[in-house]
C-alpha cells in the first residue's frame, strides 16, 4: 500500500504541476487576450477618429465644389450679360452708324443736287454773258462800221 500511495502522491504532485504550469499558461493567454483586446479597442477608436475626420473633410469639400460650382454659375451669367450687354451696344451702334450713312448719303445727294443746279445757273449765266457780249461786240462792230 505505501508504495502505491507514494506512486500516487507523485502522479498527484505530477498532475498538479502540470495542472499549475497549464494555469499559468492560460493565465498567460487570459493577459495576452485581454492585452489582445485592449489594443483592438485602442485601434478601433483611432480608425473611427480617422473615419468622422475623413468625413468632415469629405463634407467641407462637397461643401466647397458646391461653393466653387456656384461660384462659377454666378460669373458665367456675369459673363452672360457682359456679352448681351456689349452686344446690344454693339447692335446700337451699327445701327447709328446706317443712320448716320444714310444722312451723310442723302446730303451728298443734296450737295450733287445743289451742284448740278449751280453748275446749270453758272453755265445760263456764261452762255447769258457770252450772248451780251456777242450783242454788244456787234453793236460796237455797227458804230465802227457807222463811223
């Protein structure tokens, strides 16, 4: 019986350093899983810091290509206008300028009519002084001959 005992306390004495390095062990792993855990967590909350910061910036440039888009709508009708404006300017003064071509052409047409008219009275006049002049060279040819 003694040595069967003995043979048992050591298997026992076997089992319990076996059972206390298997606690310690998962002890160990229990620390390592927690430790595990624990950076996980420390993990998540930097990538979720990351995420709501990758979305506000993602918002301020949604909010920014909106402002630029805007912004860009705003000038183009600036732009529009400036060329409707410059436009009707330039239809305005095309027009007055046909206007004033058209005066400038019936004047002419007056000054050619007036022209024609004096060009006619001078030559009356000419032909009218030629004649007297003829008259009177044929009077004096008579009071030459007379005399």
């Amino acid at each position: 019986l003694g040595p069967s005992v003995a043979a048992v306390e050591g298997e026992l004495k076997e089992v319990r350093a076996t059972a206390e390095d298997q606690g310690k062990r998962l002890a160990e792993e229990v620390a390592r899983a927690a430790k595990l855990e624990q950076q996980l967590q420390h993990t998540e909350g930097e990538l979720r810091i990351i995420q709501n910061r990758t979305a506000a910036e993602q918002e301020a440039m949604m909010a920014r290509l909106m402002s630029l888009d805007s912004d860009k709508e705003k000038e183009q009708e600036a732009l529009k206008q400036q060329l409707e404006q410059l436009e009707r300017a330039a239809r305005e003064k095309e027009e007055k300028m046909a206007r004033e071509q058209q005066e400038i052409a019936a004047r002419l047409g007056e000054l050619d009519a007036d022209k024609s008219a004096a060009m006619t009275q001078a030559q009356a006049a000419a032909d009218q002084a030629a004649a007297e002049a003829a008259a009177e060279r044929e009077r004096l040819a008579r009071e030459g001959e007379a005399l």
